[in-house]
C-alpha cells in the first residue's frame, strides 16, 4: 500500500474569533443606543409662542431641519446657547427642550408699526420710521399707514418724511390700540396730520390727537355695534366732557 497523505486542518484561530465577537457585541450596542436616541428622544409635542407673520409650521419647518431635524437631542446640541437669526420680520428664535418628546420655540419678531405699499410691495418699518422689512405679503396686526409723501425708499434706512414727530404719533396710536385690544387696518392722516382710522368698512374720524385716550377708549363698546356697517364713526370732537359721538352711514 502506498503511503497515505496527512491531511492537516487549521483551526480558526481563538483570538480571531473573540475579535469578531467583540465587533458583532460593539456593533450591537450602537444599534441598539441608536435605535434609542431615535425612539426615546423623538419630538412629539412642539409648542410655538410669540410668532404672528408665520404660521406654526413654518416656524417648525424652519427649526427643525435635516434627518435628525425632530430629534430633540439633536436640537438640543444644534442650539444650545444659540438663537436662530436672519429670518425675515423675526429678531431671534429661541428653541427650548422641555422634555425628551416636547420642545418649545419662543419667536421674537421685530417691532413693525406700520407699512406703507410701495412699486407694488409692502414696506414694514419700526418705531422710529426705519424700515426693517420688504414684502410681497401682508402681516396680519399691522396697519396701514397713509398719507405719508415720500420719493424714495431704502431698505434699513428712516422713510424719508417731512415730519419725523409722525413716527411718534403712530407709536402712541399702536400702543393704545393695543391697550384697549381694537387694532385697526388703516391709519390715515391727511396734510394736516389729523388720524382716521380704518375697520374694514368702517373708517374712524379721530382727528387732532388730543384726548386720544378718551377717543380709543371708546372703541371696544362702539365697534361691535357697526359689524357689517359702511361709514364713518366721528370722535372728533369727543372729550370726558363732552362726549360727542355720531355716525353717518355710506360715506
């Protein structure tokens, strides 16, 4: 008989084997901490405050960008310390975390008095007449100012009107619209600077601005009687002590 051949078989080697378990264990874990970190700290609740030129899904959309964009972790380390900028008629966004599944969004927009429409879009600008923003849209809460002669508009730049002391009268307007919670659409003045104001159909003759207190006060009782009327509501004449008030239909 001839000699047989040996046949030798190689066993893996035990250092290899525990490295492929060591890598199939690590490779566990991270599946297992990320199917976590997706799971656990997935957004489910997102409460916004304080926008009013854009909806809630807008500010959401904004926020909350990229493939980890409703991850609350993620947006935790995206924005800690940091507010979002450069968003049109907003200041500064603030993002909050609340919880693991709820985060809370905090808009600052800028403080817009009035607009005035110019080569066909709305012109926003601030308290002391600077324009902040340009639009093609409106922004609901904000009057329209008229009335105003300008030539020219710039971006960032006061609008350019005769009488700065405009701005401060359209400041002290706002603030008591807002006070007596009866924001109107239009602020008109004419060339000697007298006020009406605008509610859809119905305009309001304020006129000088004294006792504008006592003309504003009167609003919130005397508007709702004028749902669906067209005309003009008089005021001014109206004082504490003579409190003159009429309506005149149509015109």
């Amino acid at each position: 008989m001839g000699k047989q051949d040996n046949i030798i078989i190689k066993m893996p080697d035990i250092r290899v084997k525990i490295r492929v378990i060591i890598v199939l264990g690590i490779i566990n874990v991270l599946l297992i901490a990320a199917y976590f970190v997706l799971t656990h700290f997935a957004v489910k609740t997102v409460q916004v405050d304080g926008n009013k030129h854009y909806s809630a899904e807008e500010i959401k959309a904004m926020v909350m960008t990229g493939y980890l964009g409703d991850n609350s972790l993620y947006l935790t380390l995206k924005y800690k310390n940091k507010g979002i900028e450069g968003v049109p008629f907003v200041e500064t966004m603030d993002v909050m975390v609340q919880s693991n599944d709820t985060i809370r969004i905090t808009v600052y927009e800028k403080a817009l008095a009035g607009y005035v429409q110019y080569l066909g879009r709305y012109m926003y600008f601030d308290n002391e007449g600077v324009v902040v923003e340009t639009s093609k849209v409106k922004t609901k809460g904000i009057p329209q100012v008229t009335g105003l002669s300008f030539d020219h508009i710039v971006l960032h730049e006061k609008l350019p009107v005769e009488n700065d002391q405009i701005f401060q009268n359209i400041l002290t307007i706002t603030k008591l619209l807002n006070k007596y919670d009866v924001l109107c659409d239009r602020i008109q003045f004419d060339k000697s600077y007298n006020v009406t104001l605008g509610y859809g159909n119905v305009k309001v003759a304020i006129g000088a601005l004294d006792n504008l207190d006592e003309k504003l006060m009167q609003l919130p009782q005397i508007l709702p009687s004028l749902a669906g009327e067209k005309g003009t509501l008089d005021l001014q004449n109206y004082t504490a002590d003579r409190k003159s008030v009429s309506f005149e239909r149509g015109k």
